[in-house]
C-alpha cells in the first residue's frame, strides 16, 4: 500500500492544494511499518489535476488536513481512499498511527 501525504517544509500541509511536495510512503500493512518513502513535487494546482498525478505514483489512500469537497469526489472517482482532518505535523507518526488505527482527525481544514 502507498500513502500520499502532502507537505510543507517535509510538516503536513493543512491544504492539500497548498503543498509544496507529496511524499509517498510506501508501508507493508500487515507489519504496519513503513517500508519507503520518496517526496516528489507536484504538477501545478489546478482543478482535477492532482488526482491523476497521485494515482499514477501508485498511491491508495491520500491523508491530508483539508481538502475541497469536489477534490475529494475526484480522488474517490480515482479509487483513491481520503482522510481529511489529521492532526499533527509529522507525516511518517501519521502514516504509522493510520496504520494502527490510532490517527486523530478533527475538523477538515478546507472548506470549499
């Protein structure tokens, strides 16, 4: 399985269409460990373009602070699963909490 996590300065971006980076953290979830990662930068932000480029780096799931609701609906219409909301700034302690079912999310931090 392949996590996307977009960043700012390697923190959580709390605006996926902010990020400067995503990085891809590839983890085995049976052992529930992180097994790589790679951060790469993404195309420019522009409507219905992310969704696209996050799949085609092999990514399933896509963990960000806040994203737009018709983002969601694109990455969904990808198979792409969303976790909006999550809390913290360290995106390997929020892979690895996801991956023990122990993430803390609050309120999406987008809201268009």
């Amino acid at each position: 399985m392949k996590i996307a996590i977009p960043t700012v300065n390697g923190a959580l971006c709390m605006h996926f269409g902010h990020s400067e980076n995503f990085l891809f953290i590839e983890v085995d979830e049976k052992a529930k460990k992180i097994l790589n990662q790679q951060s790469l930068t993404p195309p420019p932000h522009e409507p219905g373009k992310l969704p696209p480029w996050v799949k085609s780096h092999g990514a399933t799931v896509v963990i960000a602070g806040g994203m737009g609701m018709r983002a969601q609906e694109i990455f969904r219409d990808h198979g792409i699963e969303i976790v909006t909301g999550a809390q913290g700034s360290d995106p390997t302690k929020i892979v690895l909490d996801y991956l023990q079912g122990k993430l803390e999310t609050g309120q999406n931090a987008c809201d268009h």
